[in-house]
C-alpha cells in the first residue's frame, strides 16, 4: 500500500467518524424516544425495568390479578340478576378504583349487551357485584367479566373501615337487621348485599340496598328487599348471607 493510499484511508475514516458522531448526536437531541416507564429498559432512575423510581413500584408490576369465583344469572321476576363473588388475592395491596366490564351473549353467542361500572376493592378482600338488567333470563345465552383501569394501594394506605351488624331478620321476601359505622368518620355510602340460598344451599336470589351519609359510630336501620319470585324458589331461610361494603 503506498502512502497516498494510506493517507486516503486514514483521512476517510476520520471523516466517517466525525460524521457518525456528528449524526449520533443528532440523534440524541432530537430524534432519540425520552425514557418512559413502557419502553422495557431499565433507565431513568427506575429500580426495576420499567418500575420503581418515577414509575410504579415494581411490587404492582407482580400483583395476582382479581379472581371471579363464581357468577350467576338469577331469575328476578322478568328481569336477571348478574352476580359474582370477586377474590383479591393480593394480600398487601386493595385497589380503590377499578373498571368492569360484563358482557352479555344471547343463546346463539351474540352479544346483546355491555354494562360498564366501577367499583372498589381491599386487600384480600371477598367481595360481591351484582347488576340487574332488563333482559329476560330465558335471552341470556352467557356472561362474561372482565376487569381495567386498576389505581392499586397499598393495605396501609387503603384500609377497610369497620362495619357491625345485629338483629339480622329473614322475612318472606326481604332480609333486615342493623348496621353501625364503628369508624371516627363519616361514610358517604354503605352497600348491604343479601343472598338467598335454597334446601340444597345453592344461591337462588340476590339484591341490595343503599344507605347514604352514615356519621361516625351511627346506626341505622337497613331491609333488603328480594324479588317477588323468591316465593317459589324453595329458600331455605337459615342459609341466607349479607356482604357489607362502604364508601368514604
């Protein structure tokens, strides 16, 4: 190689360079993606890739999502009753904001309709939704939910307030009792589930009701009324169930 040659190269590739630098930095001013908490690399302070730091705790990236224990489509007079038991199988973290979604098929696999709503739930809490539809449950073919939108928690953070009940009564149609806010604060809503079970201690009905504005240490009077078909169901009134949830 004689030395012109070798001058080409050397020059060339110092030029090359200069210009790779020149475009790399280019690159990082104006055209490199920011680092965000999605982009699946471990940077901008995080613990973790794509959590810790200025994203969420990496201990949400692990949480058990919520489980469906069981759902049921009761029969209330002409209408249905969609219900489920939910289970938070996280046992240090609640979620006090989420979205559900429940989507209901007719018997040929069509869907017919899509309620949304949101809710709530605590740490390794049971919980209960119910919705009542104005669908015959001779039209509803299946169901399914699904879950969105979690703002998780920790249990310290989010904690369940404490709710006592006494003098539970099993009337024909209804279940009564009462109900006490053992909390040092107001309670804008408190939710009182009831469930009917028949001789074989299978869930045959379900409804609730609503009481507003519970002060602290408060107690007020609350009845769940049934539909008007639990007549007929065979209910076995030494099996019936409530579900207490309240709201600040």
């Amino acid at each position: 190689m004689n030395s012109r040659l070798a001058k080409q190269i050397f020059y060339g590739a110092g030029y090359l360079t200069v210009l790779f630098l020149f475009v790399f930095a280019v690159y990082l001013i104006w055209f490199k993606p920011a680092p965000t908490c999605f982009d699946a690399r471990k940077n901008q302070g995080e613990t973790g890739v794509d959590c810790g730091g200025p994203c969420l705790p990496c201990e949400i990236k692990t949480l058990i999502p919520l489980e469906i224990s069981w759902q049921k489509n009761l029969p209330a007079d002409n209408q249905t009753i969609i219900a489920a038991e939910i289970k938070n199988p996280n046992l240090d973290w609640g979620a006090d904001f989420f979205t559900y979604s429940i989507n209901i098929y007719n018997n040929n696999g069509e869907l017919i309709k899509t309620v949304k709503r949101n809710s709530f739930i605590y740490a390794a809490e049971i919980k209960y939704l119910l919705e009542p539809l104005e669908i015959s449950p001779k039209e509803i073919g299946r169901t399914e939910i699904s879950f969105a939108d979690f703002n998780w928690k920790s249990a310290n953070e989010f904690k369940k307030p404490l709710i006592q009940t006494r003098e539970i009564k099993n009337e024909e149609t209804a279940i009564s009792g009462y109900l006490t806010n053992n909390n040092a604060f107001k309670l804008s809503k408190i939710r009182v589930f009831g469930f009917l079970y028949n001789q074989y201690g299978i869930i045959s009905a379900a409804s609730k009701t609503e009481l507003e504005n519970i002060d602290a240490f408060e107690e007020q009077f609350f009845k769940i009324n049934f539909p008007k078909n639990v007549s007929s169901l065979n209910i076995d009134f030494n099996k019936t169930k409530i579900y207490v949830e309240a709201i600040r």
